[in-house]
C-alpha cells in the first residue's frame, strides 16, 4: 500500500488589493495594517441630531469634558450635533433596585426634564461588560418608544475612542460614514428587497405570518379579482416606483431556511413557474443560504440592529 503524501499541495495564490473607501468631500482612503483611520475625515452623509439627552447609571464619568470632546469630534465629521437638552442623573437610592425599575425610574425623569420625545439618547452604564441595564434600556428604547440610543462604559476617552462612537450613531441615524469606491462608481440594484438611494442601495423588508407545517412561502403571491396582492407585487411596486428609471429587476433572489431534499425540486419549480405566470423576473432558490451566511457573521450587538425610528408613544 502506497503511503500518503505528507507534503501539503502548492497552489496559485495572489494577494487582492484591499478595498478603498470614498469618504466626504470627495476624500479616499486605503486602509493601514487592516484599518481604515476614520480620523480627519468627514463622513458622506452626516447627520443632524437637535433634541437629544445623556442619561447616566451611576457611573463615574467627567462628563462636561466628555460632551465638550464630542461635539468637537462631530463638527469635524461634518455632524451637526447640538448641545444635550440636558443631562440626567439616576437617583443615587434607585441603584438597590433590579434592573427593569432603574430603567422604569429613569424614563420617569426623562420625561418630567424634556419637552418632547428625543431622537436619540445617550446612555453611560456603569459596567463595561455584562451590564444588567443594558437588556432593558434597550427593549424600552427600541421596542416600547423607537427612540435611537447608544450605550457607552467608558474607561478611558479620547478622540478615537469618540469618532468610533460618533460613527455608530450617525449610522443609526440614518446616516452613511462611508462608501465602498465600486459603490461610489456604480449604483446597487439587488432585487426584490433593495432599492437605489443614489449613493448605497436600501432594504425593505415585508413580514407576514407563515401557516405552521407549511413548506412553501405564503403570500408571495395572492391573487385577488384581477390584480396580485402578495408580497412580490408590492415590492415590485416600491421598487419600479423608487428607482430613478423606473427600472424592473432583473432577478428575484428568494433566502429561505431549507427545505427537505424530497421537497427542495417541488418548491423550486412552483417557485418559477408562479414567477413565469405573473409576468415578473426568474425567482432564484437560495437554499440555507441564510443559514451558511450566519456562520461567518458576527453580530456584535443585536439590538443595534433592530432599532427603529417608530414606537409607541412617549407621553
């Protein structure tokens, strides 16, 4: 019996040169040892953030200092960050309770120091890590007001360490730091659930309930008299109607979960023919795609995420 090689196989191989970004006024930058140095530079589409606060957990922070740094940072970003209507302060005695009533209390005086909802507020935890106030100042923000918010635990502040945060939150308001060169040369179209916003493209996204033990996606398609109401004739509405050319797409790219091998051919196959019926582009099946691509993505915070700008109301 032959033994087995132990030499490892040579291949071809060649270094790809690392992506360029397109920052403001028309300024570019290659990273340096794998980063790109936000510092001097301005950002594509920076924010203006007018009623906004800075809550604070007990914790031990120079604050004055701290919004002096960072109002000085974002001009120099191009942010046009106002001065905090105010900053408010837990009440020393809350600290004994659990987690969810500080968040309760601190949202009692918000509401008693402000005049109206804020877009965004500024939350500094007293622990870096594992914070029990972290988990429900989040879903009280976000779920119950769909008010923007950033948490910080700062130890040490400097101008790094403020452009990193300014970044997060022009990003959460909508704002765009950067651009990938191609996407500054070339506009993104990706069907059905993007749209071209000139300069990056957009999600939109639909939810609808799925019928348990129910293969195939319902609602994509849901005729009605002589019109289709489901779910790709309204993106395909959003979509014809928001590009600049009124274009159509020219692929429908479907991620689903996964099928069963004995099923995977059926659901393509009335996938594409429903496509072929209603006149729209050829449906591709990505079959575990979401799956496969979860396993290379890191979520670093996932209820950054899933902030919103619309919730309940305030008062």
């Amino acid at each position: 019996m032959r033994s087995p090689d132990t030499t490892f196989t040579e291949v071809q191989g060649r270094v790809l040169e690392p992506p360029k970004l397109k920052f403001g006024n028309g300024g570019d930058l290659l990273p340096r040892g794998g980063r790109w140095n936000f510092n001097n530079k301005t950002l594509v589409d920076p924010k203006q953030i007018k009623c906004w606060a800075i809550v604070n957990f007990s914790a031990r922070c120079d604050i004055p200092h701290m919004c002096t740094d960072l109002l000085r940072c974002s001009g120099a970003k191009g942010m046009l960050l106002d001065d905090p209507y105010t900053v408010i302060q837990e009440n020393y005695q809350d600290r004994r309770f659990p987690a969810p009533v500080r968040v309760e209390k601190m949202f009692e005086a918000i509401k008693s120091a402000l005049p109206g909802p804020p877009v965004f507020l500024l939350c500094i935890l007293p622990e870096r890590k594992n914070s029990d106030i972290y988990g429900p100042w989040k879903r009280k923000c976000l779920v119950d007001f769909g008010i923007v918010t950033q948490c910080i635990a700062p130890t040490k502040i400097n101008d790094q360490y403020l452009t990193n945060l300014l970044l997060k939150i022009n990003a959460k308001m909508d704002g765009i730091n950067s651009l990938l060169f191609v996407e500054y040369l070339h506009s993104i179209n990706i069907v059905v659930l993007a749209r071209d916003s000139g300069m990056i493209f957009s999600i939109l996204a639909l939810v609808r309930a799925q019928s348990a033990r129910v293969e195939m996606i319902d609602g994509l398609f849901k005729p009605v008299a002589d019109k289709d109401e489901g779910m790709i004739r309204e993106l395909l509405d959003d979509y014809y109607t928001s590009t600049t050319r009124q274009l159509k797409p020219q692929d429908i790219i479907i991620f689903r979960d996964g099928v069963s091998e004995s099923q995977f051919n059926h659901k393509v196959l009335n996938y594409r023919g429903l496509s072929h019926d209603h006149g729209v582009a050829p449906i591709c099946y990505a079959h575990l795609a979401a799956q496969q691509m979860s396993q290379f993505v890191k979520y670093d915070d996932m209820s950054d995420a899933a902030s919103s700008h619309s919730g309940g109301a305030f008062w």
